[in-house]
C-alpha cells in the first residue's frame, strides 16, 4: 500500500493556501527571525558498553552546559528560558534545572521538559522558536539529552478497558515490534533493509575517518576525561556481515530486523542556542541558521516509522517548499525497514539524505535525536554551501515531526 504525497495529510494541501513562502521568501532576512548562534553535540556513546554507560543525564547537561557557557561567552543571566527534551529518565525536570544550577546558570533562568520520544529534542526548538515568536523571550536554550544505558525504555502499561481498543494497544508495543509491521505491510525485504543500512555504516565510517564530525562535537569532560569522539560506529560493515546477522525479533512478523539494519541504542546530548536576528546582530553573535517551521503528524501506530511520508509534505507545504528545493535531508533511520520505506516513498535523492551516515551506524539517543539531526544537518549545509535543511523523524506511538531551517553561514 503506497501513501500519495497529495493524500497523505489532506490539511497540508490546505496549509498552502495560507503562509506561503517559498524558497526565495525564506532567504530574505527580517529583524524578527528566529535565529540559531549555536548548534553542537557531544560524542555519542553504546549503550551499556561505551565511553557514556555511567553518565547519569544530569552529568551530562553538566558538562554541556559549562563547556557551552565557555565557548560562547554567553552571560548566563542572558538567558531567558531553557528547554530540554528528553524521554525516560525520572524526575526530568529536576535533574535538568539541577545541571543548569550547578553549571553556572543563576536560579532566575527557568527551564522546562518536553517528550515527545524520538522527536523531543526537535520540540525543545520548536517551543523556544514559538516562544521567541510570540515575544515571550529572546534568548534560549534547546537540549536534547538521553541516557539510554542507565534509563532504558520503560514497558508502557495501559487499563484492561484502554487496551481493548486496538489501536492503543498497538501503540504502546515495543519499537521493533512496528518495524516489522511496516517491512510486512509494504513488503520490505531484509535485502533492502540491509542495503540501506550498509549505506547508513559505510557513510559514517567515512565521515568519522576524514573528521568530518569534528565540526559539530563539542569536547566535554566528564570525571576527568574528554570525551570528543563518537565510539557507536562500527567500522569494517560489510554486505556479508549484515547478511550473516539473526532477526532480533522472532515471532514478530517476518523477523527481518536485525542488530545491523536497527538504529543503535545509545548515549549523548546536543545543544542550540536561538534568539531573534536583531538581538544576535546587536551582541555580536555569529548567526548560523534561520529556523522556519515545523510540523507534527500522527499516524497509525502499528505502522508508526512511515511518519515522514506524512510530516514532511505537511511542512514543505506550511513553507511553500518543493522536496527540490531542500539540499540536505537527516531524517531519522529508527530502522531500515521504515527508512527505506520512506525514502522511496518520498522520492528522496540518496545523495542528499543522511549524508554522513545515520541513527542506524550512530544510534539514536530518543531526546537527544531531534537537536542531533539539526546540529549534523547544518554542519553539512556549512560543508557544502547549501541552504535548506530539512529534518524529520518517525516517533513512538504513531506519530511524526519534520522541520525546515535555512543555513546563513556560506562561503
């Protein structure tokens, strides 16, 4: 069963009616953008075997905030609000305002959570670059963070009476579980699914060889050691390697998932700092990108990692964009299955998409993903001299999210 572009999400049709603006309308510069001055990640690790499996996420906001506070300069009194997006740690909230107390930041800066799984990160920008539209603060903080060694995902438990509905039961089974439903409901093969997952490896593999992510790891100690180098890609991935690899799910439809064509379960947090254009030009802050829009869907939740095929029409139409006029793609690969699916779906030129690998070669800590992919996505642009990023991602339970920012560094 296909998803038509035109069918897909009936309100995106009707979006472009309203706020069109098209490429050349997005180049032009108003004092009241929404800007990005800062956009780092730290090194990712493996869940439970990497440089990060002992790093409580408060420890890691620790040291991202200090070390963001020093290369950038930033009073932090300057600070207006912070958002963090994050999904299973307890007491998010606490930990957060905690590791920003204690990095330096005074108690009259206040901060908030946000989860929405896999996108949360994403939605820490969006609520900053709304808060920021609507006048409400200047200046902000969006995190993504996730510790997914020492707070794995917890088993979601609904009533007797919400489970007899089908759909919510669908929504709260394990992620693997909807990976094989989408490669068994559109006839996903594992050929392809391991296609797409070489590509993924050998892209990252490549990248972290010439240094291409050094321009967006931000080095941070933490108990006395910098961490600074992503230890999540496996090098050497091969078509027979990928091959030889078991299904991680049996009994689940086809068991065609496995541990190479999945996104690694990892550790890690990223950073963007946002103010409008005329702040950043009146204190002399290097402005990297724009930030444009950003739309969330919902889907059926068996079939959960098609979401981009939804969020991503939706947006481009709330921004009067064609898929052409995006030069570079990071939409998350929560599994090969999903992935290939959407990219197909989509229409997607393979060189413009994940670049430089993606979740299934560097894992995919779920609050950390959605600023992740912005800070990858406009180092690319950086590197390339392009000018339109667009990010999107599948989201636990049925949902999806998919955002549009314009690069302003270029050569």
């Amino acid at each position: 069963m296909a998803i038509s572009w035109a069918a897909s999400f009936p309100l995106a049709r009707a979006a472009s009616t309203k706020a069109v603006y098209g490429r050349p309308g997005l180049l032009v510069k108003s004092p009241s953008d929404v800007v990005i001055t800062f956009a780092q990640r730290t090194a990712m690790g493996r869940a439970k075997k990497g440089q990060l499996k002992d790093v409580p996420v408060d420890e890691m906001l620790l040291g991202l905030f200090k070390t963001t506070l020093r290369a950038t300069g930033i009073r932090p009194e300057s600070i207006d609000d912070i958002c963090v997006g994050t999904c299973h740690p307890p007491s998010p909230l606490y930990l957060s305002r905690a590791a920003a107390l204690a990095a330096g930041i005074p108690h009259t800066v206040p901060i908030s959570t946000v989860n929405r799984l896999c996108s949360s990160g994403l939605m820490a920008i969006r609520n900053l670059a709304n808060d920021i539209k609507s006048g409400e603060a200047s200046l902000g903080l969006a995190v993504g963070v996730e510790s997914m060694s020492l707070n794995p995902r917890p088993t979601p438990e609904v009533c007797q009476e919400v489970g007899k509905n089908s759909q919510a039961y669908d929504c709260i089974q394990p992620m693997g579980w909807t990976s094989e439903m989408v490669a068994q409901t559109y006839n996903i093969s594992r050929e392809k699914q391991d296609k797409y997952a070489l590509i993924s490896h050998t892209r990252a593999e490549q990248a972290q060889k010439s240094g291409v992510f050094k321009d967006e790891i931000l080095p941070i100690e933490i108990k006395g050691q910098i961490i600074s180098r992503d230890d999540t890609i496996r090098p050497g991935v091969t078509t027979e390697s990928l091959s030889s690899l078991k299904g991680v799910f049996p009994g689940w439809g086809d068991s065609l998932t496995t541990a190479g064509n999945a996104s690694g379960v990892g550790d890690g947090a990223a950073l963007v700092i946002l103010t409008t254009r005329d702040r950043a030009e009146r204190e002399g802050m290097k402005i990297l990108a724009k930030y444009v829009g950003c739309a969330v869907v919902g889907v059926e939740p068996r079939v959960m990692g098609i979401a981009p095929v939804v969020a991503i029409p939706k947006v481009l139409a709330q921004t009067g964009l064609s898929k052409e006029d995006v030069d570079v793609w990071e939409i998350n690969e929560a599994f090969a299955s999903q992935y290939a699916y959407c990219v197909e779906q989509l229409g997607i030129p393979l060189d413009r998409v994940n670049i430089n690998g993606g979740s299934i070669a560097l894992t995919h800590p779920l609050g950390m993903t959605g600023v992740r992919q912005v800070v990858t996505g406009l180092s690319q642009l950086r590197r390339q001299n392009g000018q339109i990023l667009c990010t999107s991602m599948c989201i636990g339970s049925g949902m999806g999210a998919a955002a549009i920012f314009v690069n302003e560094t270029h050569q």
